[in-house]
C-alpha cells in the first residue's frame, strides 16, 4: 500500500464495521474482496461485491489476450469500477447496520 488516505463511508469517520485498504501504486497487481473493501455482515452484500469483483476482473483480462489491450489500463479500468460498486455497497451495508445493531458511526 503506497500513499492515497483510507476511504471514508458516507458518516465521514470511517466506520467500525467496515473499512478500506489505502490507494496503491497502479501495476499488475490488484485486490478484490474484502481485501479492499471489509463489510459489515449488514446487508448480505460483502460476498456479492467480492464475486462481483471477481467477474468483472476476468472480463477485463479477457481482453488483455483477445484485443490486446495494455495490462495497466484493464487493472485501472477494474479498479474504478471496483470502488464505485463496493463504495455504493459498503455504504448501502454500513446504513443496514445502522439499523440492524443501532450502530452509531457518529461516535467514531
Ligand atoms: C457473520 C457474517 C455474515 C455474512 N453474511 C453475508 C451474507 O449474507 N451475504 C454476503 O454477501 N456476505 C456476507 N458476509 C460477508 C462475506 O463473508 C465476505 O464479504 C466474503 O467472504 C469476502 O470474500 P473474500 O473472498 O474477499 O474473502 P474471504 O472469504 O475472507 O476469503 C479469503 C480467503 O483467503 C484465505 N487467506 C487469508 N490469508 C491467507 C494467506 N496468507 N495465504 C493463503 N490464504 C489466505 C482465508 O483463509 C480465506 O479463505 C458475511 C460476513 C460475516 C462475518
């Protein structure tokens, strides 16, 4: 992990049930799952987004070898879609928790 700060939720403190690697230094190396993006059971949403991940990953590589497309450009391109999807789940998750156990991320 190299630089960027640690994404915030939607509460603007981060949260105690979920949370986010820190921004890395593009390359040929990525993460999916909760290796990214750690959500609280809230939701059901956590294993969804990591396959999610994981599908949107392989079509991207298939077009590194059919169309040949740069690596570097395909892992960027999953990466974008990666943080949109699971910032929109990870929030979705931290809201249901919120209600589910009275969470309160104010505290934080
Ligand atoms: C109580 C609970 C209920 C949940 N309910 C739901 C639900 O209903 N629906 C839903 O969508 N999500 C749910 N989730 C979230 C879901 O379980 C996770 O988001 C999902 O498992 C993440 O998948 P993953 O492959 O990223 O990580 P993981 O499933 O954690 O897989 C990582 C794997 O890597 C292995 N590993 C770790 N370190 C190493 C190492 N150094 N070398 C080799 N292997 C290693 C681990 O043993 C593990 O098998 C729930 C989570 C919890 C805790």
């Amino acid at each position: 992990m190299a630089g960027g700060a640690a994404h915030r939720n939607e509460s603007g403190c981060g949260g105690a049930l979920s949370g986010w690697a820190e921004s890395w230094k593009a390359g040929p190396v990525t993460i999916l799952g909760d290796a990214v993006h750690a959500m609280s059971p809230a939701g059901g949403l956590g294993a969804n987004t990591a396959l999610q991940d994981a599908a949107v990953l392989a079509t991207l590589l298939t077009d590194v070898v059919a169309q040949r497309k740069p690596l570097g450009g395909v892992i960027s391109s999953y990466e974008v879609d990666m943080r949109v999807r699971a910032t929109e789940a990870n929030d979705a998750s931290e809201r249901s928790a919120r209600k589910l156990f009275e969470f309160n991320p104010m505290k934080c």
